[in-house]
C-alpha cells in the first residue's frame, strides 16, 4: 500500500501540524477594503503587513469565535481583524477598531 494513502486509496487528511504550515490564499471583502480606506496610512500598512504573514500560516495573536459573525480574529493593538477559514482561504471580512470589532 502506498504510505501517502489509507486503506480505502483516500489520502490521509492533514493534520493540524500540517496545516499550520499550509500556505494560505488571502482574499479581502468589499467592506475590508473600505476599512482599511478609512484607517490612517501608517496603522493600514501595518496591518496589511501582519495580514500578509497570514499566507504562510496562522501565526499571531489569533483567537476562534464563538457565536460571531466571523469565525477567527487577529488582534493587531487596539484593531481587530475579524476572517473567515474556508479551505485554504483567508477571507478577511473586517477591519476595526477593537471596540467597535464585536457589536
């Protein structure tokens, strides 16, 4: 049997170790685009630059949701990324100020 297959010829599923070293494709919504048009030059650069570090697996202060709109976010000082997974897919939905990021 070959060592890349399960007993059924299906490959095997990728594990969370595997994943984490998955690269990612990242994709921004209509309304990230426009958040980031609102956010002073200096914290959008910053932010994208942490949005960009993404693609090569999620590393940072990332938490799941829970009972949110969007599934993970990505907290970057007092700014939220809020993204959804979808396979190898980041779709970045939005980008806001912490205390508006949740309501």
């Amino acid at each position: 049997m070959n060592g890349n297959a399960t007993e059924n010829g299906q490959a095997p599923e990728l594990t969370s170790f595997s994943r984490a070293l998955a690269d990612y494709e990242i994709i921004y919504s209509n309304t990230a685009h426009g958040d980031l048009d609102r956010l002073p030059p200096r914290q959008a650069g910053q932010i994208v630059r942490k949005i960009r570090r993404l693609a090569n697996g999620l590393h940072g202060d990332i938490k799941r949701l829970q009972e949110h709109d969007f599934a993970y976010r990505l907290r970057m000082g007092d700014y939220r990324v809020l993204f959804d997974l979808v396979g190898a897919r980041i779709i970045i939905r939005r980008i806001r100020d912490r205390k508006d990021a949740y309501g």
